[in-house]
C-alpha cells in the first residue's frame, strides 16, 4: 500500500514572517497520520517554516534547486544548501518553471538526478497544455517527460521519487481535471515506470494529481487507485488545506 503524500506548493507567495504565520495556522489542522504532508515552500521561508513546524508532522520542501554543487550561479539555491538545512524535498520542472525560467525536460533530469545524490525526494512534474489534449497527444506527451525525466534514474531510486501530474489548464484556473481524467493520465505514468523499470518500481511510485485541487474534489481524486496524493497550489495557503489532508476523515 502506498502512503498518500500531500503537498502544497506555496509559489511566490508568503513572506518570513508571514510563513510563521501560516504553518502556526495549519499546524493543528493537517494531522493525518496516513498522509506524508509536505509544505514546499519559497527559498527565504525554509528555514523559519521548519522552525515553526518543529515537532510537527509537515515537512518542509523547497519548490526548486539548481544542479550544479556551488559555483558561480548567482540567485540559485544548491542541493547541498536544502541537505543541509534539513530539507527532504524539492518540487522540479513545475510548469510555471517550465515557462518562465526556460526549465526543459533535460535540467529537470539534471535537477532530478542532483536531488537523489543529495537525498532529497525530487516531487517530478508533468502536465499537458490545452492545444496538446485538444490536439489528442496527451499520454505521448506525458510519456516522453517522464522518460526523459527519468534518464539515469535507477530503480531503487525511482521507488523514492514522487511524480505530480499537474494539466497546465488546470494549473490557478479553478477548472480541475475530471476524475476520469486524473486517473487516466495517473495510471498511464505508472505503465511508463513500469515499462522503464519493472512492476515493483510502478506500484513503489507515488503519483500525485495538482490542478486546482481543493477540499470539495481532493476526496474523489485521491480515491482513485493510481493517485496517491496531490500537488496543492492556491488551496495550500488556507485552513481548507487542512480539509484536503484530512481528506479521509
Ligand atoms: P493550483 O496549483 O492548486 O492553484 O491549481 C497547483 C500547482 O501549480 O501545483
């Protein structure tokens, strides 16, 4: 059986203080012991969200890293910084990433095979556009991230990833994926780790939906038997991401 695992994905929101703040806030609402809850949040907020939530069940990710050691990449965030800070997560390749830093299926396979080094759990997006799913190359689309994503991946190391399936409409626009929809595209990234690797690797993996999720429709997709938790934008920064954790209640 997998633990589900639910994050939110803080984006550019939430200065220092207000991060105290909002993890004092949700600190006694998402306690859920059959869910790892994860809070990634903005560089700045790290280290106080993780201060706040200190004997708590959340654990404090970051939304992005760089792949390189050290060195002269002014404004980046390093693998080993997040190692040693005690992060244990790191979203990559999330679409807004994708198209606003110029982040490609190649950096985040780079990124992707930094974080396993550093023993961070890389949170791996995908996602279609509307013009692809209109188009009918949804699968063939998601197939090709996910096999360049995972390009020197073993499968050891696979089993610990966590991959989001995040439909970029679906991404801030309230319109969410239906729940044929999630699943489909869900249990299609499994067969993909199964034909990379083996079935054991497939049923190890967590697949997560993202996309609007909120307290009313987390229920039915993660009910579904090849999603395993979600990816959480704008409902992660209010009380009702307590109700998405504690989904099962
Ligand atoms: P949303 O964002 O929940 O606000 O749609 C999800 C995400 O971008 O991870």
């Amino acid at each position: 059986m997998r633990k589900k695992i639910i994050a939110g994905n803080w984006k550019m929101n939430m200065t220092p203080t207000e991060a105290v703040n909002l993890v004092n806030t949700l600190k006694p609402l998402v306690n859920n012991e059959d869910v790892d809850v994860v809070f990634c949040v903005p560089a700045i907020d790290i280290i106080p969200a993780m201060e706040a939530a200190k004997g708590t069940n959340i654990h404090i990710g970051a939304e992005n890293m760089y792949f390189e050691e050290s060195g002269a990449y002014t404004g980046e965030i390093s693998p080993k910084m997040l190692e040693d800070a005690g992060v244990k997560y790191v979203v990559i390749g999330h679409s807004e990433r994708r198209e606003y830093f110029a982040e490609t299926d190649e950096t985040v396979n780079k990124k992707v095979l930094k974080a396993l080094e550093h023993g961070i759990t890389p949170i791996i997006c995908c996602g279609e556009s509307l013009t692809q799913r209109e188009q009918g190359i949804t699968i063939d689309w998601i197939r090709q991230q996910i096999k360049i994503a995972f390009l020197n991946v073993t499968a050891d190391q696979a089993k610990t990833t966590v991959i989001a399936y995040e439909p970029i409409w679906a991404i801030g626009t309230g319109k969410t994926a239906t729940t044929e929809q999630a699943e489909e595209v869900c249990a299609a990234i499994r067969a993909c780790i199964g034909e990379i690797y083996d079935e054991a690797t497939a049923d190890a993996i967590r697949i997560q939906y993202g996309g609007s999720v909120n307290a009313g429709n987390a229920a039915e997709l993660f009910a579904q038997p090849d999603i395993d938790g979600g990816l959480v934008g704008g409902a992660s920064l209010k009380p009702d991401f307590g109700k998405i954790v504690c989904y099962n209640k």
